[in-house]
C-alpha cells in the first residue's frame, strides 16, 4: 500500500506513504497524487473517529435513544471514499435513526464538509457532466453525476433555508463608504416549463469618496411571478447595509425600465440613469442629424455624450436639439428612432445630471449589475442545450451569489462549521 498509519498520539498523526517514481514526470506526478489521496482517506478516517460518540443512551427531544452498534457506512472525501464504523442511535419505538458523528462532523449528505464545498463552489461554476471531469481527471476522485448534483442541491438548499438568519460580514475596506449604489436588472434564461423567462439580478455596491468601489454585493433569484422574492432578498441586504452605513450616500442606478425605478425609489435618495443607456440613444439619434455622413455622425455622438457627461444642464440642451432634428427630412424608421429618443430623455433628463453626480463622487454606470447579468446567470445557466427546473435554477443562483460575492463563500462555510448541517434528531 502507498500509504499506512504509522501512530496516532493524542491530536498528531504520522503517516508512512511510499511513493514509486518511474516512468515520465508524469506518471510519476499521477503517482503523488494517488499515495497523497490515499493518506489523506487515512487521516481523515482518524478525524471522522473523534467525532463520534461513546455508545452511551443519550437524550434528545425528551426522548431515550440508545445505539444499535457501530454500523458501517462510507462517506466521500477530496481524497476518496471512506467506510467508517460509526454509532447509530434510535428510540425504543424504532423509527427515524441518528448519527452523532455525521451531526459533530458537519457530513452533508455522505461528504465530508471540505469535499461538500469543492464539489458545491465546483457545480457552482460548471455543469455536473464538466465537474465530475475535473475531479476525476485533475484530483483522481470519480463520483456520479447524481451525486455531485445531489450535494449541490443541499448545499445550496441551507443557503437558501438560512438567507434571512444567517448575515454576513463586509470585508475590512481601505476607505470609509461614502456612497452606495443600489441597482437591480433582469435577463432570460430557458426554463423547461415555460420557456424564456426573466431572471433578476441586484448588486449594492460601496464606494468611497473619489468614487472608487470597494465591495460589491450580488443578488439573484429565479424567475417568478412578481418577483417577490427578488425583492426581498434586495430590501434585506439593504437594510442590513444601511445599518452598517447610515451617514452614506444611496443612489439608485438602473436603465430606463419601470419596474427598477418602482423600487430603487424607495430605497435611495439619488436616482441616477445609466449613462450608457442614455448614449446609446444619443447614437440612435444621430442618423436624424446626419443620416448620409458617418464622420460627422461620429463626430456629433462624441461631442454630446462629452457634454452630457461632464457639462451642467446638457440633458435639457440635448432634448431641445433633437427636438429641432424633426424639421430634418427623414425616413421613417429614423424619425421612429428619433422620437423614441427625445421621449427617453424627456422622462429621464432629471435623472441625467451626470456633471454634478460625478462631481460629488457618485457612479454614473450601471455596469457592475449588468455584468451580474452575465457573470451570475449567463455563465453558468444559459449554455448551449441548457434548460432548467425552477429548484436547480434556484439552487445554482443561491450557490453563485455566495461565490461570487467577496468573502461570502468562506463565510457561509464557517457558519457552517459553527451550527451544523442537519438538525440533531435528522434521519
């Protein structure tokens, strides 16, 4: 054998593993790496052990359980599987069984709490037919694609059960939080019951003074009707932010739809819209004032979107110009263009005051929560020939705000660690 347990004395163990280094520095790595996972299935064993309990009765509930005997069961770990003989306790009734060392030991599912959080941050950002490529070729672990999806489901499943009781700290930042941008947004993915519907993303993001972000904030939730529980999530991290924050400026950041605005009113004071998305319409605009002369047309969109950024009261300037491009002779999808364009901006210019927002170091993009968009749903649940069941969409965006969010992940596992995976008296 490769490996072998040499002695344990009280927390140290010592390990003998033989190593056979022939052939090329490959196989000789594939060697390492399969002595090291069997002494790690080793030691791991050893840990498993402390965690059990001494096959006294004990009280739960009110009730009497007594152990039936260690019984064996295996257990996956990063370095492979493990049989282990562990107490198993049950009432004089019979019925539902308990194991105290999967409880102290924090097991989720038959994993180790370490390999329960590389499989979960894995199916996080992957696929399961892609995760179990990457630890059976890159960590010589096989597991079944129903199980890696299995694990997945309650690692996300406690992240969504403790979303309202379980707070996370922000990270230590270099500058004191002057301003928070709140934004919200949403993007379709493909369900298997009915088709193309519309996920939602949010960040608050935290800024200092010269508007340099310090930490950003990501929230997802799965299409639904309403988009309650979107909601809900957004106005809990928000309260929790503006307990932290009090004296920081909130601006709200979105594009021209409706439904942001409905809700970044009532928790911001500054409302600010997208620069971008008011660029965009300054391009749209451009073919009423040139519509035959591409470096003029070039040359006008600079000119006013350097304006609108950076001079006092442009937006009203800009809505009277395009106003007086209606005089122009133009085509019919240009004048369409062109008055959907002085429409945007005449319900927007009062969100617009990009010169004075910048001013006082406030964002004026919109950017970090469209690219959430991408990076929190795109990414991982619109790949090609993806479609999803409203759970494992549920499951995935839970494990990925976790991830993506600076700090969280860890978080989450210490919590973890801390409380426990299943309630004491769980099957």
């Amino acid at each position: 054998m490769p490996a072998s347990l040499l002695s344990v004395h009280g927390n140290e163990v010592t390990l003998e593993v033989k190593i056979t280094l022939s052939g090329s520095m490959l196989e000789m790595e594939e060697n390492v790496l399969a002595a090291l996972n069997e002494a790690g299935v080793l030691a791991t064993g050893e840990a498993l052990g402390r965690f059990d309990a001494d096959g006294d009765p004990v009280e739960l509930g009110g009730d009497k359980w007594t152990s039936k005997g260690k019984l064996p069961k295996t257990y996956q770990t990063p370095y492979g599987a493990l049989e282990v003989d562990r107490h198993v306790y049950q009432r004089s009734v019979g019925g539902t069984t308990w194991c105290p060392l999967e409880r102290n030991a924090r097991i989720v599912v038959t994993a180790t709490p370490r390999f329960a959080k590389v499989v979960s941050h894995k199916m996080a950002n992957g696929a399961s037919l892609a995760v179990r490529r990457d630890l059976a070729e890159n960590h010589g672990r096989d597991c079944a694609r129903s199980y890696l999806q299995n694990l997945a489901d309650a690692v996300g499943s406690v992240a969504q059960a403790k979303e309202e009781t379980w707070h996370y700290e922000t990270p230590k930042l270099d500058e004191p939080v002057s301003t928070v941008a709140i934004g919200t947004d949403g993007t379709c993915m493909l369900l298997c019951e009915g088709g193309y519907r519309e996920a939602m993303t949010g960040t608050i993001s935290l800024y200092d003074h010269k508007g340099e972000r310090q930490h950003s904030i990501y929230i997802g939730a799965a299409p639904e009707h309403g988009k309650a529980t979107f909601y809900e999530r957004m106005e809990r991290e928000i309260s929790h932010i503006k307990k932290l924050y009090p004296e920081a400026t909130y601006a709200g950041i979105a594009d021209g739809a409706k439904c942001n605005w409905d809700f970044l009113k009532q928790h911001t004071t500054v409302q600010i819209l997208d620069f971008f998305h008011a660029a965009e319409y300054i391009t749209q605009s451009s073919f009423a004032a040139f519509p035959r002369n591409e470096t003029k047309r070039e040359e006008w969109v600079e000119n006013h979107c350097h304006d609108l950024k950076h001079k006092r009261g442009a937006a009203k300037g800009l809505i009277e110009e395009l106003q007086t491009l209606r005089a122009n002779r133009l085509s019919k999808s240009i004048h369409e263009d062109l008055e959907q364009a002085i429409t945007y901006f005449k319900n927007h210019h009062h969100q617009m005051n990009y010169a004075s927002y910048r001013a006082k170091g406030y964002p004026i993009g919109s950017g970090v929560t469209e690219a959430a968009c991408k990076t929190l749903v795109k990414q991982r649940l619109c790949c090609s020939g993806m479609r999803w069941v409203d759970r494992g969409a549920r499951v995935i965006l839970s494990l990925r705000v976790l991830v993506l969010t600076n700090e969280r992940w860890q978080q989450f596992w210490s919590k973890i660690s801390q409380y426990g995976f299943t309630s004491p008296a769980s099957a």
